[in-house]
C-alpha cells in the first residue's frame, strides 16, 4: 500500500501523538484527511483541526480505529491497558496494525493486553519529528518484511528511522529521545556562558543554533568521526584547546554519557 492511501488512526493528542499528527500532515506526502485522532480531551482536539481542519478527530477510540490500517497508540504507559481493554476486540488483527509509542512496554505486554496473532511495532520517536528531524527508532512483531519497509517508510517522513531489536529500544529512548534534552540542555549553558560574556541571549540563541547546525552538518557531509572534526579547530596552545580542557576537567563527557546511562536504567 502506498503511504498517500494510508489510514491511521492516533489514540492519544497529547505531546508524542499531537506531534506526530502535524508532522505527517506537514510532509505533504501523507493526507491530513486519512489521519485520525482520538482524545478524551476535546480541547487537545480542537487544538489539532485548528492546525489542520482536515483531521478526523473524535472522543472515541472505537470509533477512529474503524477504518483505519495502522492503529497508533499514543497514550502513556500505564494506560495502554486500559485502551487495549476498550478497542481490543474491535481490531481486525488480519489486517490492521497496532503501533505503541508508549516507552517500556514489551511486544509480551501487548501481545497479552491485545492478541497473540496480531502485527505490533514499537516506536521510540522524538518531539523533532512535528518539524521533519525526529529520530524514530523501530522494532517489530510478527512483521513480514514489506510491513517493515512500510513502517521505515512513515516514519521517514518525519526525519530519520531506524529499525532496531527490541532489547535495544531502551537504550536509543535515552539516546534519542531523551537525548534532544541534553542536546538542548547544552544549548541552553552555551547561551548563559555567552551572556556571561557579555553577548545578548537572544543574539546568542541564534549563534549557538548555528554553530550546532553547522557541526552536525560537518558530520553529516563528511561522514566524519566527531574527534577528527575537533582536531581541524584544536591549535596546539590555542583557545579551543584550552576551553575544551577546562570542560572535561569539569566532567563534561563523563556528565553526558552518566545522563545517558542514567535514562537507560531500569
């Protein structure tokens, strides 16, 4: 099936599943009108048709799964089960496929809270993916092949997918999706220090949006190794040396990888 023909329906308008919604609306290459929404908070809805009026929404999730091909669930954790006990024998598990966002709960879990036979995928997106850079990390369950190029395919879309073990899922959540806190949490220390020194924030915000723009970007074209892009501007005796050795004497890469470790566990 080609992604313009898609139906898929959202249960959940909050953050992850509003955010994916307007990202897949945006892309042009999915129809706002084959995407779905499902709330008990109508105010989130009327939030979503005054984005795009060409949103299906509805309070109810038996209702927006009816004719949709992908069932999205976009609900914390600890209610998935609760929407499994309301939608799960409105599902037709032949041909319709359930995705769940909802971080730590196994194929096992929702294979138990829905049906053994059915086609599930967890998805670990990030919030960039309403503005076309999410990183989305898959796994799959009873998928056959085509429905895992299909599923890359959507989330594509919205940045960057990538299809992974389950036993990895966990660890790509604190690398991707917590991981844009820290990359934002950087971005916000560059931006005091540059205050600090006498740069106004908002002239600041822009820069620093730059220089990490542009150092990614390096990484990107070059398919180079962070390190080797740090050599080019270390001058022995220089200023970037110093100033990168004055961090790591605070604990900068050591801070970053502990945050890191930190999300992962369990």
């Amino acid at each position: 099936m080609e992604i313009k023909n898609l139906k898929i329906a959202i249960i959940g308008a909050g953050n992850m599943g509003g955010a994916l919604a307007r990202g897949w609306a945006q892309s042009k290459i999915m129809a706002a009108e084959n995407i779905g929404i499902s709330d008990i908070s109508q105010e989130k809805l009327n939030q979503l048709t005054a984005f795009d009026s060409h949103f299906t929404v509805t309070t109810s999730n038996r209702e927006v799964i009816r004719q949709a091909d992908i069932v999205l669930l976009a609900v914390k954790p600890w209610l998935v089960e609760t929407v499994a006990k309301e939608i799960s024998k409105s599902i037709d598990y032949k041909k319709q496929v359930i995705i769940s966002i909802a971080a730590g709960v196994s194929f096992e879990t929702l294979t138990h809270f829905f049906d053994n036979d059915g086609v599930f995928f967890r998805v670990i997106p990030n919030v960039a993916v309403e503005i076309g850079q999410g990183v989305s990390v898959i796994s799959s369950f009873n998928a056959h092949e085509e429905q895992k190029q299909l599923l890359l395919e959507i989330f594509n879309v919205l940045g960057k997918a990538f299809l992974v073990a389950e036993n990895q899922m966990d660890a790509f959540m604190a690398l991707t999706s917590c991981g844009i806190a820290y990359a934002l949490r950087y971005v916000r220390a560059s931006i005091a220090g540059a205050v600090e020194m006498g740069i106004s924030p908002q002239l600041a915000q822009e820069a620093v949006i730059q220089t990490v723009r542009g150092a990614v970007d390096l990484l990107d074209v070059h398919h180079s190794h962070p390190e080797w892009e740090i050599d080019k501007v270390t001058t022995p005796g220089g200023f970037t040396i110093k100033g990168l050795n004055e961090m790591e004497a605070n604990g900068f890469s050591n801070a970053v990888i502990k945050g890191l470790k930190a999300s992962y566990s369990k």
